[in-house]
C-alpha cells in the first residue's frame, strides 16, 4: 500500500494520512495533493510517507497536484520544526513557506501572459465615454487599475474575470496584453544613496569581513553576531559577504525587519546583484510575491532579500543567511504559526550548514548572551565609518519644563531652539514619538465618564477626522465619533488627554508654519505607496522635519538628518513588560543613530519625565555592554528570560469565569505533566487586556530553564484535550506579554 502523510490548511490540524490509489502517481515529498477532510476537498502538501502499517480504512487522496515538489525538503523539515518547537498545527507552518495563491492552483512554472490597463482604459472619462461597457468588463478595468504593472492572466481568471471579458477589452484599446515581464517590486523602492561600486572598508570594517568571511569559507553551520553601532557599515559587509558566497556558488538571505522602512538596503542589494536578487516580503501584492517566489524556486538567484517569511524562501546552496536589525521585534509573527524569524534563521542555517550573521547595535539580551558565552562568534565595530562621531546627546527633564511652560507642553523650548536653528541651517530633523494619534484618552470633566472599547479593556485613542475628532481602538478597531456633549451627563467638557503623533505633527506646524512637515505612523501610510513617497520626499529633501513612531527609528540612512528630537522617551516604561528597559535602550539608541550620518555631526534632544533611568541614561551614552550587565543581573535576580525560557499560555471564553474555570483545569493538568519538575506554572490570572475583541481573557506562564520538557507537557496536555485548542494561544518565547 502506498501511503502519504499530508499537512492541510485546518488550524492545529496534525498531519492525515492517506492511500494513493492505483490510478495515481506517488507524489513527492513536498508536492501538493487534494485530499478529502470532512465533506470538504482541499490542497494539502505531502509531509513524509508513513513507515507504520496504520488503519486500513484510509480515504484516498483525490489528486496529484505537482509531480515535482512544490517546497524543498529541507523546508518540509524547517516547518516541521516550526510546528513543534512553537506547538502549531503542521499545516498553518507549511502555509507560511507556501507561495500566495499555492492552495487554490497549480503553478506553472513557464512563462505567463499578463493584462495591464491602458492610459485610455485607466481615464475616467474615456471609459465612461466608451458606451456599453458591461458590468463584467467595467469590473475587469476596475481590477486592473489597482495595478500600474499589470496582472497575470492566471490571477485574473481566480479573480474572477476571465480571459474573454480581456480580450474584448484588448480589442476596443482599453487593456494591453503581454508576454509577462516579472514584475519588479524594486522599481518602487526608494533609491537613497545606491552606490553600485564597492568602496574600500575601513580598518575595522576589513577586520570583521575577514573574520566572518573565513566562518563563511568553512561551510560548516555557524552563528556570528555582527555588533555594529549605527553607521559602522555593517551593510557594506553583508555585501561582500553575498558576493563571496556568490563566487563560491552559494546564495545568500538577507533578512530585514520591514523593506518599506529600509529600502536602501534592498536598493543597494539590486544595484550590486542586478536581477540576481529576489524580493520577498507582506507588502507585495499577490501577483508579486508569486513571480518572486517561482524566480527562487527556479534557482534564478543568488540573494533573497525579505522579511521574517523569506526564512522559508526556496534557497536550494544557502551559504549565508544575514538576519539584520536581529533585535527588531518585527521578526516575530504575532499570529499562529508565532515563530521568531531570527530563531527560524539559525535552524535553518544548521540544516543548509550556512553561516548565520546576527546583526545590529543593539543585540537582543538573548543574542548578546551567546555571544558572550562563545556559542556565537563575535565581530564588534566600534566606530561609525569615516571617523563620524556618534551624535551627541542632550536629556531633557519634562517635569521642569512642566513647571515653567505648564503641563500642556508638548515641545521643550530646548528642542524647539534646535529644531529653529536646524531649519535656519536647511538641515533635516527627525522626530520620534511612539505613541500614534491625537490624544490617548477622552474623558468627561464633570462626571468623569470616559471613552472606553465596548468590545476591549483600552482607552480608545483620538485621531483628527475630517470634522472633529474619532475615537478608535487601536486593538479591534472599533470607531466612534466623539460627540460634543458626554453621553452620560450631557455636560459640554468633554477633554483630551495624553498626546500621540498627531499632535506632536499639530504643535511643530503652529511652532514652525514655514516649515515642510511630514509624518510616519500606521495611520498615516494606510494607502499603498504612501510610506515610499513620504520617505523619497524627506530623502530628496522636499520636506524638512519627520514626526513618526518608531517606525522612523529604524535604519534610515539620511545623510541631511542632524537632529533627532524625542519627545516622550519614557513612552514603553510605564507598561508592565519585563522587556521595556531593553525596548527603551533600543528605540533611543536606534534613533538617536540616525543622526549625523552624513558629512555633518549630529544631536540627539530627548525629552523625558526620568532622567535618571538606566536605559535612558545608556542609551544616551550609546554605552551597550554597561546596559546588558545592569539587565542582565535584572532579569537573572527576577528570573526572566533570557535566563530561563518563557511560555505564555491565553485561554479565551465568553465570560471571564468560564476562561478562568478552563485555564484553572489546564493548569491542574500541566502540573500533573511536570513529571521533572524542571519548570514552574504562574497563574492563571487576568491576561493585561482582560476582554479583547469581545472575548475574556485569562493567562498563564510556563517557566523553566528547559522548554523542552514544558512544550512535552504542553503536548500531553493538548492531546488529552483536543478541543481546547480552539480557545487558547500558545506563544512559545512571547515577546509581547501584554
Ligand atoms: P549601519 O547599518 O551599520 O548603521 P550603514 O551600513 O547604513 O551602517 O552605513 C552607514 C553609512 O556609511 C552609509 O551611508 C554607507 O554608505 C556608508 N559607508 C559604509 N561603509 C563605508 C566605507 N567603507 N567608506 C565610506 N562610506 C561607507
Ligand atoms: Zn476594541
């Protein structure tokens, strides 16, 4: 009997086994099949073939979808890790390595004709113009228009619009039909200082390059933490790391928190590899991620450049896997499979037997902790290239400016001099806040009502609207218009209070109308393409100041930026994270880095209730290893990660008693699963969002220096009760506690 084992798309599903009957091929490992589950038929990807014997009474598999596997088997594996190392179904980890659209089609690895609008059938006017158009046809150009470089046939057809409704279209002018061209998702990033010729290093840049490229040339498996300040070159090196393995016949990945926020990395990449270099990454569309995805698979490259999910990329001679910004929070993925796309780095690094380069100025403890204890090697520049000092840094205690400007200050009148004088000098300023919005709360002076989530325990955040003021969760997006009066007492004092953002955006245009401002949040690049133009513009130099969150603080590289201001440093201590001292030190340090990165120097003005605060006190003498021994002795003294691992368990119901009744069984259970006793439970308790999206909310810890034997408990546990699995989540080292 022929036998195969197959992830499907069910969430916490494990693997199902199936017959291949007679009249089908055996499909490989890594091919994609369609499978009966329940009355549903759906496409599933071949896992392993079972050796055991089995039930007898398997269904039969319906069909073979790719005689060729679809993911490589060293990918298989690395999802199989991801599975069981992060206690999710097989199934939703194979989804994460699966090219968009891999569930619904086979994929053809030839060449696909593609359909594009045409400057007649994209205005208005002449479409509009262009009498009995049909509803089928109008809806066509309204597809494609969302789209400058056109559409695969293919897609189109699963979009519903088939290739008639095109070709009568074609026929009046409207649309263009084309063998496809790949679209290039780098036409749209934003070229800031490419510089295809490769310099000469520094001293200290030459040093770290030799070192890890002799960790490289060994081909062996090995973890090297690159810790650069800001503006030491670490990119320079990744380059010529790329290019080494390009000679030898290797490839190489380079991870990055989010393109968007460094496209000059990903421009430097394709001016120096040409079409040698892949893209990968959420903002994307389909259609592109798709091309990108099948130019790997094909080997057509030899470096992919993408975010936490280009871990899985289809790389068949890994040499080299560079995880940049390694301690940025954005690798991990907050929904299920919850991996850590640094952690999923090094694992697969080991299977392609690769060098694995950690990179950043500011390490994450975990890292740093390797690194020190020798399991990782270690590369240090010390010095921002070209002899630029780092900026120097100026604190701000904002409960002396409170008592001298009043407590609706915003702006210190040291950082508004600064700022005056970098505009009088035609010098660009950054200006951090991370807290996005008006305000963070709406209250009622007279009986005290405020404005509160129906649906969550969170203050709803004002945001400007066309007229007047919204109130919005920023957790389940519930919006509301905030009325004149209150709702309870009719009383017109309605106030504001705490800042975000769009007040800080607010004050600079009062203080500074002459001024060019822009501003980076979420809510500010909602519309596709709005993030790249605002950063072209600040980089072209069309506008003078940049208000943002930390989104801002990541690794820009604007030589015209010499003055950072931050105006409320303090913003992630007050929250009861054990991380936000390092959360604290990173963003100040980061941002702070993007001063003074060109030909002149720069400063960095913080503004913040506790000065006297380690992290923020490091932070400003850029003064890393002090900051890891204090934190270190912190989170040894408290035993925290990383000196133990960490284990959150959320356990949902309708009511708060009936999570807490579950979580208090769950964690009966578990106790009696600890047979080592190497780990301890903590809790249940109210989870820090106690409702969330309607639902309430109770949670636990695991603790322990050995996950292993917390995840085997986890395990029997879960296997005891299958069907909790819909009413709790998992995370396996959470970063976000709350
Ligand atoms: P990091 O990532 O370490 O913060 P970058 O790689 O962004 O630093 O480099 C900082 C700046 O220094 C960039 O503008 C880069 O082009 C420039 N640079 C890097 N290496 C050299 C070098 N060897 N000579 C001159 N300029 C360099
Ligand atoms: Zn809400």
């Amino acid at each position: 009997m022929r036998k195969v084992s197959v992830a499907v798309p069910v969430p916490f599903l494990d693997l199902l086994t199936y017959n291949v009957p007679d009249g089908l091929t055996l499909p490989p490992i890594g091919g994609r099949v369609r499978v009966p589950v329940g009355s549903r038929v759906l496409t599933g990807c071949v896992v392993e073939y079972p050796s055991e014997p089995g039930a007898d009474e398997l269904k039969d598999i319906i069909d073979v979808v790719d005689n060729d596997p679809l993911l490589l088997p060293d990918v298989v594996a690395l999802c199989r890790w991801v599975a069981d190392y992060y206690l999710a179904g097989v199934g939703d980890a194979m989804a994460a390595a699966m090219p968009p659209g891999a569930r619904r089609q086979a994929t053809s690895f030839k060449t696909k004709r593609v359909a594009a609008v045409t400057a007649l059938g994209s205005d208005p006017l002449s479409r509009s113009g262009s009498r009995g158009l049909t509803p089928k046809q109008n809806e066509a150009l309204e597809v494609l228009s969302g789209s400058a470089t056109g559409l695969p046939l293919s897609e189109l057809r699963d979009r519903g619009v088939s290739s008639d409704v095109i070709g009568r279209l074609a026929a009046r002018g409207l649309v263009l039909r084309a063998e496809a061209d790949e679209r290039d998702p780098f036409e749209r990033a934003v070229m800031t200082n490419v510089h295809p010729s490769i310099r000469a290093l520094t001293t200290e840049q030459a040093q770290a390059f030799q070192q890890l490229m002799t960790l490289a040339d060994a081909g062996e498996f090995r973890v090297a933490l690159l810790h650069g300040v800001t503006g030491s070159g670490k990119t320079e090196i990744y380059l010529r790391l790329a290019e080494r393995a390009r000679r030898a016949g290797r490839q190489t990945l380079l991870m990055v928190p989010e393109i968007a926020l460094t496209p000059s990395v990903a421009a430097l990449f394709r001016a120096t590899f040409g079409e040698r270099v892949a893209i990968q990454h959420s903002g994307l569309s389909d259609g592109e991620r798709h091309d990108q995805w099948h130019r790997v698979r094909r080997g057509d490259v030899d470096v992919v450049v993408g975010t936490r999910s280009a871990v899985f990329a289809p790389l068949t001679r890994l040499g080299v896997i560079v995880v940049d910004e390694e301690h940025d929070t954005s690798y991990k993925q907050e929904e299920a499979p919850r991996y850590h796309g640094r952690d999923v780095a090094i694992v697969r690094g080991q299977g392609a037997k690769a060098l694995v380069v950690l990179g950043s100025a500011t390490p994450s403890m975990e890292s740093y902790q390797h690194a020190l204890s020798g399991k990782y090697a270690r590369a240090t520049l010390e010095r921002r290239v070209l002899d630029r000092p780092l900026a120097a840094v100026r604190l701000v205690n904002m409960r002396e400016e409170y008592a001298e400007q009043g407590p609706e200050a915003v702006i210190s009148r040291e950082l508004a001099a600064a700022i005056d004088d970098r505009l009088a000098r035609r010098e660009q300023v950054l200006v951090l806040l991370n807290r996005r919005g008006y305000a963070t709360a709406v209250f009622c002076r007279q009986c005290g009502d405020a404005f509160e989530c129906p649906n969550c325990t969170i203050s709803l955040t004002v945001h400007t609207a066309r007229h007047g003021w919204n109130a919005r969760c920023h957790y389940c997006n519930y919006t509301m218009t905030v009325p004149v009066q209150c709702r309870k007492c009719a009383a017109p004092y309605l106030e504001h209070a705490g800042f975000g953002t769009e007040k800080v955006e607010a004050h600079l245009r009062q203080k500074f109308p002459e001024a060019r401002i822009g501003r980076v949040d979420r809510d500010s690049i909602r519309r596709k393409g709005a993030l790249a133009s605002l950063l072209s513009r600040f980089a072209a130099g069309e506008l003078d100041v940049l208000v943002g969150t930390q989104m801002i603080a990541k690794g820009h590289d604007f030589p015209r930026v010499t003055l950072v201001g931050v105006i409320s440093a303090d913003v992630g201590l007050g929250v009861a994270d054990f991380r936000a001292g390092e959360r604290t030190f990173q963003l100040l340090t980061q941002v702070a880095g993007r001063a003074g990165r060109g030909e002149r120097t720069g400063e960095a003005v913080v503004q913040t209730l506790y000065p006297e605060h380690y992290s923020i006190q490091l932070a400003c003498r850029q003064d890393y290893a002090s900051f890891f021994e204090r934190e270190i002795g912190y989170r040894r003294g408290m035993r925290y990660p990383p000196t133990v691992a960490l284990v959150n368990v959320i356990v949902r119901g309708r009511s708060f008693d009936e999570a807490m009744s579950t979580a208090t069984q769950l964690t009966q259970r578990l106790k009696q699963f600890s047979v080592t006793s190497s780990f301890v439970i903590l809790g249940p308790a109210p989870a820090p969002l106690v409702r969330l999206r309607g639902e309430s909310r109770v949670q636990f810890f695991l603790k322990g220096p050995r996950r292993a034997d917390m995840r085997n408990a986890l395990k029997a546990m879960l296997a005891e009760t299958p069907e909790v699995r819909r009413k709790i989540t998992v995370d396996v080292d959470p970063l976000n506690v709350l």
